[in-house]
C-alpha cells in the first residue's frame, strides 16, 4: 500500500489518473467536510461490503479517515483480500484540511 500527503493526493486527483475514493469515517465525522467524489463506507462496514467493492479491485483505491489511522487498517485488509492499488491518505482529513482545503473542519 503507498501512503500519499495530501498534497500529493491533490496533485494526483488533478491529473486524468481515474480513482475511487472511500472515506471510511463515522457518520457524524462527515460534518466536517468531506473530498468531493468520495464514497461513505465506515471502517466497521467495509468487510460486509466487499462483494460491492469487487468491482474495484484492479482500480487505484485511496483511503480516507481523518488522520490515517483507520484507513491504514482497511488498506491493508483490502491488499489482503486481493485489491492491487491502495493508497492510504497519510494525516487523513485533518492533514487535507492544513494542506490542501481550508473549508474542511480539523477535528
């Protein structure tokens, strides 16, 4: 799995490079922004999910949470499971919102 600042994520969601993006936060979490284009599966929800997530399994997948943390967890369970392209958001949300998107809450 590449772990990627969020500059580097910026930079990477600008060019033609086609990706899914899943943030993998709690419900209540999502108030404080979100990346547009993101999918809402919370980290406890993924394993029941991954006959949906199949279809993406040859994709570039990247991970959101707000710090990293989680999203470091559920990238490695997808390696496991088969996914070939993760990339876990290093500093989560909260390095997005210092770095990248100042409308997004640090929490």
């Amino acid at each position: 799995m590449r772990q990627m600042t969020a500059i580097e994520l910026r930079d990477l969601l600008a060019t033609a490079v086609s990706t899914v993006k899943i943030d993998v936060r709690e419900e209540v979490e999502l108030k404080n922004g979100m990346i547009e284009g993101s999918i809402h599966i919370p980290m406890q929800s993924v394993p029941g999910k991954l006959n949906e997530l199949d279809q993406y399994k040859n994709d570039t997948i990247v991970l959101i949470c707000r710090t990293g943390g989680r999203s470091d967890q559920v990238g490695q369970f997808l390696e496991q499971m088969g996914f070939t392209d993760v990339i876990n958001l290093a500093g989560g949300m909260n390095q997005w919102a210092t770095n990248v998107d100042p409308s997004v809450t640090v929490y």
